[in-house]
C-alpha cells in the first residue's frame, strides 16, 4: 500500500494556502513536515485527514485494501486538540474512539486499559479526562492511536505539552508503528527521533 498525494492545493476564503505539493510514502516510511507558523502545515494535515477539501489535486492509496478509495479511511488523525470529552472517563473516551473508528484491514488494535498502559498512565483510566494534567491529557490522546487499527498517523504537532519522557515514548511507538509498516505524516518544530524520514517545508501563501 502506497499513500500518493498529487499536485495538491487548498485555499483559505481567497488565499492559496498552498500549491502544487506531492509526495509519495510507503509502509514504514515518514514524512515530515516544517515551516513557520501559518505556512500551511496543519492545513495540509486537516486537507490529507479528509478534513478540508483540497482546491485541485489529488490524493489516494495505491494497492492498498479494497473498497477504500480516500487515505482518511485508513487514517488516524491527531490534531492540536485532544479531541476527548472532559466530562466522560479516559476509558469511555478511549471505548469510544474506538468503536468509532473501528480496525482497518491488515491490524487490530489494543485493548483500552493496554494503551493506557503503553503511554505510561494505566493505573487513572478510570479518571474523567478533565481531571488529568495537560500533559497526561495528550497522552491520553496519543493512546487513541493504539486502541483502533489505522496504517495512516495523520499528527499535527503531537508533543506539544509533554515533557521529556513523554516525548521520548512518544517516539518510541511512531517508531513502532513504523516498523510494523505503517505510515506517518507529522507536522512538528521538534525532531521526532524516528531515524530516517522525507522532509516537506511549507512555505506559506502562494500569490
């Protein structure tokens, strides 16, 4: 399975964030992306997440299972935010996104008190998600990648509010999943510490 992004653009009201960007990625490859702020980053991640419609181009996944035509079908998406009810527990969250989500052919995710386990905070999944520090709050989400299988890490900077330990584990499970064949496309000012990996810099509006 192959991800193919071709020619693509995308607007915001009357500018064009971007233009022209492609790129191709295979199992266990990574790409990532760098550039200022509002040089067009996380519109790019929102655009391949099936988030924002692209303004021309295209995307699409070559040889990969049948009857899945966008990558989003095939992808986790993990944005700025966290994307978890405060009010609802860390394991009713995680139960949910998991359900949601569901296994993409070819994996199976993990249990929900597992991936509470591999982001170092199994013993609080019982714990309403308001209640964690921001920093355990984005581990958290980072477990919402383990409990549903997805060949596609779709991650807009992911570190942000962890510390140095965090950071490190975090690393430690893209890079797992990388050598599980998986893919990552990663927006992020601090090196991901995956080894070898294509670079994309944005450059901001297109005039």
């Amino acid at each position: 399975m192959r991800l193919l992004v071709e020619g693509l653009s995308a607007r915001r009201g009357e500018d064009l964030i971007f233009n022209d960007i492609s790129f191709a990625l295979a199992p266990g490859e990574a790409l990532i992306v760098t550039g200022p702020n509002g040089s067009g980053k996380s519109t790019l991640l929102r655009v391949l997440a099936g988030l924002l419609a692209a303004e021309s181009g295209r995307l699409y996944i070559d040889g990969g299972p049948t009857g899945f035509k966008h990558p989003h079908e095939l992808s986790h998406y993990l944005g700025h935010r966290n994307a978890m009810k405060r009010e609802l527990t860390v394991e009713e969250n995680l139960s949910f996104w998991q359900s949601f989500l569901g296994d993409s052919p070819g994996g199976a995710g993990i249990s929900t008190a597992a991936a509470g386990e591999a982001v170092g905070l199994g013993g609080i999944t019982h714990l309403p998600f308001g209640y964690l520090s921001a920093g355990q709050q984005r581990r958290m989400a980072m477990a919402k990648l383990l409990v549903a299988h997805r060949p596609i890490w779709i991650l807009d900077e992911p570190t942000a509010a962890l510390d140095a330990g965090a950071d490190r584990l975090f690393s430690e499970l893209v890079a797992a999943h990388l050598e599980r064949g998986g893919i990552v496309i990663a927006a992020t000012h601090q090196p991901l510490g995956i080894g070898q990996s294509q670079a994309l810099q944005m450059k901001g509006f297109v005039h």
